[in-house]
C-alpha cells in the first residue's frame, strides 16, 4: 500500500485515478483548486468504502501547496507518490496571446509541477524513496499548431523531469516518471474553449483561416475517432496506475497506440528514456 497525492482530481483523469489508486488499496489524497466540486468524487468513494481524502490544493500558490503537503505528512506520516496532473490548455498564436495568458499557461503546466514537486522533495529525500509522476502531454515531445505556449510548459516539464531524474534516482532513491497522453475524453477541451472564449475568442485576424483548418480537423478527429485518438480517462488511468504499481517503472511512457505512433521520430530508439537518462548519467555523474 502507498500513500499518494494527486493533483487536479476534480474530473477526468485525476479523478478516475484517485478511484482507481484507492480500489487497488493505496491510500489517496485527492486534491482540487475549487473544493464546490468534490461531490461525485466523494460520494463514489462513500458509496464503494474507498480510502480517499480530498484535499483544497491550488498549484499556483505555494501557501496552498505547503498546506496540503503539511497535512497530508500530519495525517499520514507519508507520501510515496505524487502525481503531478493538474493542468490546462490554451490555444493562440504567441503574436495575439497577452503576456497574462503567457505566465498564466506557463504557471498551471509548469510552474505547479515544480511547486508540487518542491514541497515533497524533503520528505522522500529523507525517506530515500519516493516516486513523483508528471502527468505531461504528447504535446511535451511534438509541437502542435497553436499550441505553442501549452507544449512550451509541457516541454518544460519534460526537461524538468529529465533533469531531475538524472540524479535524485541514485542519490536519493526517488523515481520519476512522464505520463504522456494523446487526447482524452473529458472536459479538458471543453475548458481549452471556455478559456480561449474568455479571453476575446476566435480572433478574426490573418490567423484565422489556419486555425479554421486546425480546428476543423480537430472537430472531425473528434467526431468520428477512426483514429483512436481519444481514450477514456479510466483507460489513461490503468496506465498511470501500472507506473505506480511497477516495481521499475520507466522515465517516459505514452498512453496509446495512437500516442506512440504520433510520437514514433522522438522516442523509437528510447521509448522509456531509460538509455538517454543511462548515457546521461554516465557522462556527467
């Protein structure tokens, strides 16, 4: 059984994992920045007698992260894992987005993951073990048309984790691994929208006939999924799950056949970064 703290567990996949992470007999601490959504999450674990505490966690405050770090080590005396899956998109191009929407991407994608991250570090150092998951994106390791701003937090991420790994693994016995998904069924795009429309809409600019195209065939990937593009957040879950649950887990995985193929010029010759982060540590280490 392992304690383990997951971000953004609101809806979709941190969701789905708190319950599935709970079903298989770990202890769980769901986290969410808006705690008015709780309810599904904790009448399914009422209703199933599933070990899940939910918890306020907003990542872009650092107050609000140091609290829940705190309470969970006073309630439980552990963490084992955290899971870094709090997150959102944005579509725009860099020449119409605001610097606010900038440091507003930058600081939910990457920023949260170092904050979340930061405040577990001194307790697994401590403990010399420990396993932090960061939920990153096939848009960490491929740039896609106005996502620029969401892979560039997302190939930060990816960085990050790579670089820690490197050496927080042999020094102090603290695994990481990148969780990198294709598309997924939930209201992460729904969102993407909302947030695009609250912040001036579709601009009708000398963009707009590529993001018409982009969009359309979004909507048609979408719609018909021949390409099985989308899983449900449960099957992104049993992935994430089998990460946590293995005893050597890899540096990177992707999440589908279709993410693996997306991906397949980046990760063919490693697909779990285990021979980089080898090669890395043996030259610099």
């Amino acid at each position: 059984m392992k304690t383990v703290l997951i971000t953004g567990a609101s809806t979709g996949l941190g969701a789905s994992l708190a319950r599935l992470l709970a079903e298989r007999g770990h202890r769980v601490c769901a986290t969410m920045r808006d705690l008015a959504k709780q309810t599904p999450l904790a009448e399914a674990a009422a209703q199933h007698g599933l070990s899940i505490t939910i918890r306020e966690l907003d990542v872009q405050s650092t107050d609000s992260v140091d609290r829940c770090v705190a309470d969970m080590l006073s309630r439980e005396g552990r963490i084992d894992v955290l899971v870094n899956n709090a997150g959102a998109g944005f579509i725009r191009a860099t020449e119409q987005a605001t610097e606010e929407e900038i440091r507003w991407v930058m600081d939910v994608n990457f920023m949260g993951v170092v904050r979340c991250t930061k405040a577990v570090i001194p307790h697994m150092r401590a403990a010399r073990a420990g396993h932090i998951v960061n939920v990153s994106s096939v848009g960490g390791l491929v740039g896609q048309p106005f996502n620029e701003l969401y892979c560039a937090a997302k190939f930060a991420v990816e960085g990050y984790t790579e670089a820690m790994s490197s050496y927080m693994e042999e020094g102090f016995g603290i695994r990481f691994s990148i969780v990198e998904p294709g598309g997924i069924q939930s209201d992460f795009v729904k969102n993407v929208m909302a947030q695009t429309e609250s912040t001036g809409g579709v601009l009708q600019d000398s963009y707009l006939p590529l993001l018409q195209r982009y969009l359309g065939r979004a909507r048609d990937r979408a719609a018909a999924d021949r390409e099985g593009v989308f899983q449900t957040p449960e099957q992104v879950a049993r992935v994430v799950a089998d990460c946590i649950d293995s005893e050597n887990p890899p540096l990177r995985l992707r999440t589908s056949t279709w993410s693996e193929a997306f991906c397949r010029f980046k990760v063919e010759a490693d697909p779990t970064g285990r021979l980089q982060q080898a090669a890395v540590v043996s030259r610099m280490l």
